[in-house]
C-alpha cells in the first residue's frame, strides 16, 4: 500500500483529457481540492461540469491526464474501489430508490461498513438531516424534490467519507428548496467532510465555496476564491444576470 503524502491535495487532476467514446469533452483540465475546502466548478450547461466527476469514477474515456486522491493516483479505478479509500459520488439524476423507504435507502448506502460503524453513521446522518429522520419509513417516492436529493446526499454520507463530490445539487428544484439543500452542504463541511461540488447556479455555490473554478468549453478559464468570483465583472455578466 502506497503511504499517503499529508502535504498534498486531497483530490488533483492533473491535465485531463476526458469523454465518451472518441468523443473528447474535456481538454487538459487542472484543479485541485484540499482537505476540508468546499470546492465548486460552475459553468454552462454542456461546458463539461459533470464529465469531470464521472471522470474521478472511471465513468469516461480518459485520453490523457490523471487523477488522484490522497497522493495515490486513481486514474481510472472502479467507483467501488474508490469508496471504499473515503470517496462519495451523489450523481445529478434522481439517484434514490423510490419503492424503498427512507431507511432502507440509508441502508443501502451503508451496506458495505461493519456493523459497528453501520448504526453510529446512521446516527449521525439523521442528525445532519432531521427532515429525513422524520420521514424515515416513508417510500422515497412520496418525499419532496428537495428531500430526494437530500436523501441523496444522505445516501452518500453513509460511508463516511473523507469527501463527497456532488453532481448539480440544485437541479430542477424552487428557489427555497434550493437554499435548504446548499444550508445542508455547508453542514456536512462543517461536520468535517471535504465537498467537491458542480453547479450550473453559479450565484449558491460561490456563496458556500471557498474555492471556485469556472469551466467554459470544457476548458479551465479563471480558478479564486468563491467571493474573487462573486466580484468578478466578466463572471458576474455571464453567470450572476448582471
């Protein structure tokens, strides 16, 4: 087993060329993650947001470039694998089982931790999502926009791991039900728990970032701060409306 460098990003892609078949989206993208940063990449829709999380979880044709996470590359490796070395992936589709409950959801998503951590990160997951503990043995399908993806999210917590990246957190749900998801990212950080996230609402995520990348044409064209781009002239007259 390789020893992990504590002086590295927990995540880095290094000089990705990715996409589907010979299809190619992404072209020598570069960005890195630290430990416990909320990072985001926002962009158009098609600019290439989601091929870079499908890319980490070896769901692309990787042409070029590497990706790698706690200093050991894992390029390539199966999503499975990956979860179990501390990474979680809650895609931007509607991910949860509508004919389970909301505990066998949550069940689901733990089923591969020892019993003597299933219950305690059970535990500890109702407490960051009180909603979900309420609803706990209704179907999915009966709960909210909003509370699916939340459940999601929960899903995705089960493992405990050292960073969730998440896939359109948004998507498709009203404005309030959108800020009660983005208040639920920043707990989970807050709990401890890095966040790599891509967003097509530009404004929620560089509020919650620390960092932020702006992806155009499956290009890197400005990385700062989430408040640097908030300010920024040219990104607030293409993705803020002003």
């Amino acid at each position: 087993m390789v020893n992990e460098d504590k002086n590295a990003p927990l995540l880095e892609i290094r000089n990705l060329d990715a996409g589907y078949g010979k299809s190619e989206v992404l072209h020598a993208v570069s960005l890195k993650v630290a430990r416990a940063e909320i990072v985001t990449v926002v962009g158009a829709n098609g600019a290439g947001k989601t091929t870079i999380l499908r890319s980490i979880f070896g769901f692309t044709t990787i042409s070029g470039g590497s990706v790698w996470f706690k200093g050991q590359e894992i390029t390539r490796r199966q999503a499975h694998d990956l979860v179990k070395i501390g990474l979680a992936y809650v895609p931007q589709d509607d991910s949860v089982f509508p004919s389970l409950t909301v505990r066998e959801n949550l069940d689901m998503g733990g089923f591969i931790m020892p019993a003597s951590e299933f219950q305690v990160n059970k535990e500890h997951v109702l407490t960051l999502f009180p909603r979900l503990r309420e609803r706990i043995n209704q179907g999915a399908r009966t709960l909210s926009g909003g509370e699916r993806r939340m459940l999601a999210i929960a899903r995705g917590l089960m493992t405990s791991p050292e960073m969730i990246v998440i896939d359109e957190p948004s998507l498709g749900l009203a404005p309030q039900l959108q800020a009660a998801v983005f208040e639920q990212i920043k707990k989970i950080h807050d709990a401890g728990v890095t966040v790599f996230l891509v967003e097509q609402n530009a404004l929620r995520a560089l509020e919650i970032a620390d960092r932020a990348y702006i992806l155009e044409f499956g290009q890197i064209r400005r990385e700062g701060s989430g408040q640097q781009l908030l300010a920024d002239d040219e990104v607030q007259k293409a993705y803020l409306g002003e």
